[in-house]
C-alpha cells in the first residue's frame, strides 16, 4: 500500500473512531415527582401535575427561549440515565402491556431499554419562568439530563388516521384508589394520578404484595386487593 493510500485509511480510521465516541450534551436537567424509576408512568401524558426542566448554562438564556411560550405541547429527548449500560445482545423486550409474556422487537415498544439509553416524551408546556420550562406530562425521573428540545407541530406531526400497531387494540384501564391513611388533598391527588395507572409490573403478578413508592418527599406504602389500590401508610 502506498504512504498516500496508507494515510487516506488512517484518516477514515480516525473519523469513524470519532464518530462512534462522540457524546452529546446535556443541555438541561428536569425535575420531577418520581424519585425513583418504579411508578413513573410508562408513557407520557398519563399524569397531569407539573415537573421542571431547567436550563444549563450556556442555554439559560432568555435568547435560546425567543418564541418558545407561543408552543403548547414539546418534544424532550433524553437520557434514561438510572438505566444499566445499554446492552445491544437483546433485541427482544416484554412489553407490560402485553402482560409481559409476548415478546417483541426493541423497536416496536417504547420500552425503556434502548440500545443508547435515549428517550422521547411529547409534554405540555404551562409556562416559563425565567429560563425554567414548566410543563405537565412529564415522565422523567427526578434530575434526568435532557440532550434536546423543539416544538411540537400539529399540522405536521398529528397523524389521526395512523395505525398503532400492537397497541392499537389496548385501552389504559384505571384502578380506583382508596386512602386508609391521612393525606392533604393535593398529594392526594398526585398519589392518585400515579398509582390509578397500575405501576406493578406485570409479569410479577403472583398474589397479595405490599409495594412502595417514593413520591417527591415522601413514602406511600399500598396494596391492590381485588383491583382497588388501597394507600396503607404515607411516611
């Protein structure tokens, strides 16, 4: 192989080491309700209470922001960072609502487990303060490092007519809560959003289990008998 030829590979060889390296920064961290991964909603848009995407320098500058509040609803993408070390030797996943025993395609399930750990979620923007988005919708954990936002565009993305796939035929059932303990209203409701929506896992199934969930600052220990979801303690 001649030197120029030699020095042309060295180069290719470079780049393509450089590209597979490459990091992407964070740009922002969001601050949620969910200070661990069990009960966080598996998609977005099921809970309504709000959660905080703050901006990091340099892009907590009012001129990154021109134009932002006139959007109602933004695409977030970032990083499952509680998850291990993306694993690409499984392509296959158990979706929960499929009762965890079918299994299917990484990239036919919104599932959690990526071969780059990097999500997408479609939220709701309330408002902005200063350069804080406050938004709704949201089903990060708390101090989740966000790589990207941009505006979601009706006319472009809203497709009524498009097909779901698998989950066309499935339906969001909700369970009813019940307090056995005390609780203000507001957390109350906050508790209520999050545990209607089922967050055992599905394959796990086997009979009576007490489960616990750390919400914000506190600890709610329930139970699900008989489809009722009943809230023993709040600590």
């Amino acid at each position: 192989m001649s030197s120029m030829n030699l020095t042309v590979l060295k180069k290719k060889i470079r780049l393509k080491n450089n590209l597979d390296i490459k990091t992407i920064s964070k740009i922002a961290i969001a601050h949620s309700l969910f200070k661990e991964k069990f009960s966080i909603p598996r998609q977005p848009g099921l809970v309504s209470f709000e959660s905080k995407i703050e901006m990091l320098p340099p892009y907590n500058r009012p001129e990154a922001l021109n134009g932002l509040e006139e959007f109602s609803h933004l695409w977030v993408l970032f990083d499952f960072h509680a998850n291990d070390k993306a694993d690409n030797s499984s392509l296959t996943v158990r979706p929960p609502r499929l009762g965890g025993n079918k299994k299917l395609g990484v990239f036919a399930t919104r599932s959690p487990n990526r071969p780059n750990n990097i999500g997408l979620s479609l939220v709701k923007l309330l408002r902005i303060e200063g350069t804080d988005l406050i938004i709704s919708g949201g089903d990060f954990l708390d101090q989740t490092p966000v790589f990207d936002i941009k505006p979601y565009l009706k006319e472009i993305e809203s497709y009524p007519d498009a097909r779901s796939g698998w989950t066309d035929d499935l339906v969001i059932k909700k369970l009813k809560v019940v307090f056995h303990c005390e609780c203000v209203l507001e957390l109350k409701v906050k508790i209520t959003e999050v545990l209607s929506l089922d967050p055992r896992p599905r394959y796990h199934e086997d009979g009576y289990k007490q489960y616990g969930s750390r919400l914000g600052e506190v600890d709610v220990h329930w139970e699900v008998i008989e489809g009722v979801v009943r809230v023993l303690e709040i600590t």
